[in-house]
C-alpha cells in the first residue's frame, strides 16, 4: 500500500538530495519542506537563531496537508526532528513513513561546508543535534546512515521497506 515518507534528520543530512532521488525512483511526487517555511522563518534562521516551536506549528501544518493530499504516494524532505513534529504530521496523515538520515556532527559538518549560501547556517547544527529526537520503536520507519552515496541510501531504503510491508 503506498503512502507518503517523510525523509527526516539534522540540517545537512541529505534530506532534499535523498528525498529527490526516491520520489524518482517511486515515480512519486516530491516537496522540499524548506519550501514551505514562512519568510520570518527563513530571516529568523538565516540570522542565526533557531526555530521554536511556535515557529514550527504552521509549517508543520501546511506540510501535514501536503502528505494529506499525497496520501497515496509522494516523498518530502522535512526535518521531523522531535517525536511532537512527527506526531503533528501523522495528525494530518496517519500512514506517514519516515526516512531518518543520521550521521555523525562530523560528517554533517563536512555536508553543510559544502552548500554555500544556504539559509540554514552551520552554526545551528550543535542545536539541530540537540533537538533530534530518533525515531522510537513504534514509529513507522527506518534510520539510515548518510555516510555513503544517495544510490545506496535509496537501496537501502527499498530494501528495508519492502520486507517490513510482506
């Protein structure tokens, strides 16, 4: 039964990259999260400060509508990274799997380095690691370590999901 994924982790991750590359390989459409922020959300992040939770409520509600209407199949890249998030989102959308992309802050780091001129700075990621809240054990999903290429990610993914669904 198809339903919606959400790729989930730290800034820097992989998420959109990832995210892009399954919805292709599903032939599912897909939506980058960041593209639905508010601009005060982009200014606030783009100064230097993180997001609260007030800040997160209605960008997560206009993401859960998205998953709502894609509910038979599509991908978005969205960071989820506190269980309260997920559980916003799952309101919306009950069936919602998560993708989480984990790594180390030294690989993040290396990540981030590389994508000049992105809103979200590096100097927020101590306080992205802080946030993350994994996946629990009930949580429809599966981790996934970032630390190799986007085909193999993919794979994985595919792999992991196709035997949980038989």
């Amino acid at each position: 039964m198809a339903a919606p994924i959400v790729v989930m982790g730290v800034s820097g991750s992989g998420k959109s990259t990832v995210g892009a590359a399954l919805a292709q390989r599903l032939r599912v459409p897909f939506a980058d999260a960041d593209d639905f922020h508010p601009e005060a959300n982009i200014a606030k992040m783009t100064a230097g400060h993180a997001l609260d939770d007030d800040d997160r409520r209605p960008w997560l509600d206009s993401i859960g509508e998205w998953l709502t209407a894609h509910a038979e199949g599509g991908v978005m890249s969205c960071s989820a990274l506190k269980a309260a998030y997920r559980d916003q989102l799952r309101s919306h959308c009950a069936g919602v799997r998560f993708l989480h992309l984990f790594g180390t802050p030294e690989v993040i780091g290396r990540r981030q380095a590389s994508r000049p001129g992105h809103f979200m700075p590096a100097s927020l990621m101590a306080s992205q690691f802080a946030t993350l809240e994994p996946l629990a054990a009930g949580e429809n999903g599966v981790d996934i370590d970032v630390d190799q290429n986007i085909d193999s990610i993919v794979d994985e993914y595919v792999t992991l999901t196709e035997r949980k669904i038989r």
